[in-house]
C-alpha cells in the first residue's frame, strides 16, 4: 500500500484554500457592497430631506412643512421612501406613511444623523436616518427621521453575490490551474529523482549527482551514499566468492587426483561417483561465481555482436562438441547487444555451448532487430524440449535437451543475466527442429 499521491494532496490541498479563502472574499466584497450600497441611499436621503429642512417651522411647537421632497416616492403610499418630523407637542409625516409612523426614538443626536434598521410600516425593514434640529435656539428641537425600504436594496444584492460568486468560481478554477501548473513544477526534480534511482538500480555504479534543488541536496546525498555502500558491499561480495573458489580450486583438484588413483585402482564405481560429485561442485562455484558478476552488470551499455560472436564459435569449434557441428550466422556487422562485452560473452557462452553440445549436425545463430526489439537467437536441429521440459530447464538449471536433471546451470544463468539488463529469455521449438533460445530487449523509443 502507498500513502497516496503527494501531487493529488498538494493539489487538493491548495484547493481547498483557494475555495475557503474565495468564499471569505465574497462575503467581505459583498459586505463591502451592501456598506457602499447603503452609503449611496444616504446620499441619496440627505439630498432629498435638504428642501424639506429649509421651509421647516414650527407652529405652536408643532412642525410645518413649507415643501415636500421631490422624489414622487414621498407621495405614493408605501412607496417605499418616508420621511417624519416630531416634537412632543405633535408629528408630520409624508404621504408615503399614510396613516402609519415611523419608529419614533426617544432621542436622537443633534450634531450628525444616526444609521440603524428598525421594522417599519407595511411589513417593511427600513433604514433609517435620523437627528434632533434646532430650528431656532429658543425653540424645542425637531426630531427629522427619513425611512428607506430596504427590500428595495435586495434585487441588486442578489445580483451582485450572483455575479461575484460566477466570479469567484472563475478565479477558482484559474488559481486551482495555476496552483496545479506550480505544484507539478514544483515536483518536477522529484522525477528526475526517480529517474536516475532507475537507472542507479540497473547499473551499481550510477549516481545521481546533477545540480538538485536545496531542499532535496539532503536526499539526493543520502542516496548517493547508500549506493556507494551498496556497490562497496557487492565488490566486496564478488571478491569474497572469487576466494572462494580460488580456495577451493587445490582441495578439488587433490580429490579428481585422488578419484584417478581409485581407478587405476580398479575402484571406477566410487571414482564415477567421486568425479560425478567433483562435477557438480565445480559447477555450482562456476554458478555462484557467473551470479555474482550479474549482480555488477552496468544497464546502458553496449557490444558489437558479430566480432564477439564469430570469436565465441571459434573457441567452442575447437571443442569435442564443436568439432561435429556446422554453425550458421545472420547477423548485421553494426548489430549490437545491450550488455558490456564480458557480460555479453558470459550470457552467449553457455547457450552457444549447450547448443553445440546437442545439435545433431547445425546450430543457427542470429541478432534481429524490428518492432521496437532486439532479440538474439540460437537454434539447433537436436531433439528439442517439450513445453513442460522447458520450463523446468529454465528454472532448475536441467540441461538442456535432456529431461535429466543435471549440473547444466549455463540457461538459468543466461536467464538472470537477461533480466539484469531488463530482457527476456524464453524457449520455443527451433525452425530446425530442435531447442530454440531467444533473448529479446525492448528498444528504447
């Protein structure tokens, strides 16, 4: 299991702060607009109270209006604009209020006009503004409250926080681009990262190295380090397996002198049985010796075929096994194989042997390159495998072209050295008749 995609949380991450921080900002902008709406209906109220100031009197401590404001909203019942003069001895109102009032307050302040919402006539919420004037320093002061219907503020409200929220959803999706478009630059390194681990677990000997960001400068060094403790130990390995088999090179060589003595002797039955024993040693140090160099096999790199092979044939034709076939070879002279030549040598020296070792009187050799792979071929005309014989020569290191079990760790071998290089070994009847091993790598585009 992973712990999700950092891309997906950083993503989502920035969009969910961009929503939260978007719906902040409409409710502040359309607080804003409410506050510069309602400003505006002051302005508005205050032009339009200004004639009826300038005519007001008292009469017997009641206030006369000499004029009425122009708006004709003043003139319509609950129009929606009312306007209201009192003093305690009594109270003018606009027609708008027909036979209702205004919320009459108990005081008011005489230096500015007071702001609040109060319910008003109708069924209405007003806003209402109101002061105490003195028309006359001997004179009571007049309490002047103007009353504006708020629901007639509602449809450009609505409108307004309609329109800014389609437009908070644009700039959303805009900044969630944005936000997405800097967070994949942002992990852009990382890929390179990935990359080069890649290339650093086929080959032992890559490094990351490259100039990385300061933040990833820890990480890149840390892998750095590990890698180079990871080849140190794998050195250090095939070191240890070359002793090894150094070291047991002379107690071998004394125990084939002693199973020669046995049979001069006449005892051939142990001596077979000590021979047969020695073989299988032998071949199990040469196993572990050849897996060993795979564990070091460099990915990104390459040999000419056709020398290495042609060189290879030569060695085995001088063999007792070589000696009794013909070797046939289709390759290109710029064909290449993707390993360094003494992988490519360990990996064709056993299939090319056991071929030989087989074949009744032809092995065919062949580089092919098309549809985006390359594949090396050898076949013989011996008797061949079945399906079921196949597999298991490739997984228990049977011989080949021999349902017997046996010490032949030469295809196993050729098999682990392919997928070092991320190829594939499979097996299939040849065209001739007998086993054919193909060896195929993808190209890269």
């Amino acid at each position: 299991m992973t712990g999700g995609s950092l891309r997906l949380r950083l993503i989502a991450g920035a969009g969910v702060a961009i929503a939260v921080a978007l719906v902040v900002a409409w409710f502040a902008m359309t607080w804003l607009f409410n506050g510069h709406v309602e400003r505006r209906v002051e302005d508005e109220l205050l032009v339009q109270v200004r004639p009826l100031l300038a005519d007001l009197t008292l009469s017997g401590g009641v206030p006369v209006a000499g004029s009425e404001p122009a708006d004709p909203r003043f003139a319509v019942p609950a129009g929606g604009l009312y306007w209201q003069a009192s003093t305690g001895a009594g109270t003018i109102r606009s027609v708008s209020l027909w036979d209702s009032r205004l919320p009459r307050a108990a005081t008011a302040p005489a230096d500015t006009w007071r702001m609040r919402r109060a319910d008003g006539p109708f069924g209405q919420r007003l806003l209402l503004m109101e002061r105490a004037i003195r028309l006359q320093p001997q004179e009571p002061p007049v309490i002047v409250q103007l009353g504006y219907d708020l629901a007639k503020l509602a449809p450009a409200q609505r409108e307004f926080g309609r329109e800014m929220a389609l437009f908070m959803a644009i700039l959303w999706t805009v900044l969630a681009l944005a936000a997405w478009a800097q967070v994949s630059l942002g992990l852009r390194p990382l890929g390179r990262v990935r990359q080069e681990i890649e290339q650093l677990s086929r080959d032992a000997s890559a490094r990351l190295g490259g100039a990385y960001p300061r933040e990833l400068a820890p990480l890149t060094t840390s892998i750095d380090a590990l890698a180079d403790a990871r080849e140190a130990d794998l050195v250090r390995a095939r070191r240890r397996a070359a002793d090894l088999a150094h070291g047991l090179k002379t107690p071998l060589a004394a125990l084939a002198a002693q199973s020669a003595r046995m049979r001069e002797g006449g005892a051939a039955e142990i001596a077979d049985g000590l021979d047969s024993s020695i073989a299988a040693m032998r071949a199990a140090i040469d196993g572990e010796l050849a897996r060993t160099r795979i564990s070091l096999v460099h990915e990104g790199r390459s040999t000419v075929a056709l020398p290495l092979i042609e060189r290879i044939i030569a060695v085995i034709e001088q063999t007792e096994a070589g000696e009794r076939v013909a070797f046939s070879l289709a390759c290109a002279e710029d064909a290449t194989l993707p390993l360094a030549s003494d992988d490519a040598a360990e990996l064709l020296g056993p299939l090319l042997e056991n071929a030989a070792r087989h074949a009744r009187r032809l092995v065919h050799v062949a580089v092919e390159s098309g549809d985006g792979a390359l594949a090396l071929v050898v076949g013989d005309d011996g008797p061949g495998l079945d399906s079921a014989q196949r597999s298991e020569a490739i997984l228990r290191g049977a011989r080949l072209d021999s349902g017997e079990e046996g010490h032949g760790l030469g295809l196993a071998i050729a098999r682990e050295l392919a997928e070092a290089t991320r190829g594939e070994l499979t097996l299939s009847r040849s065209s001739l008749g007998g086993l054919e091993v193909r060896v195929s790598w993808a190209l890269s585009a």
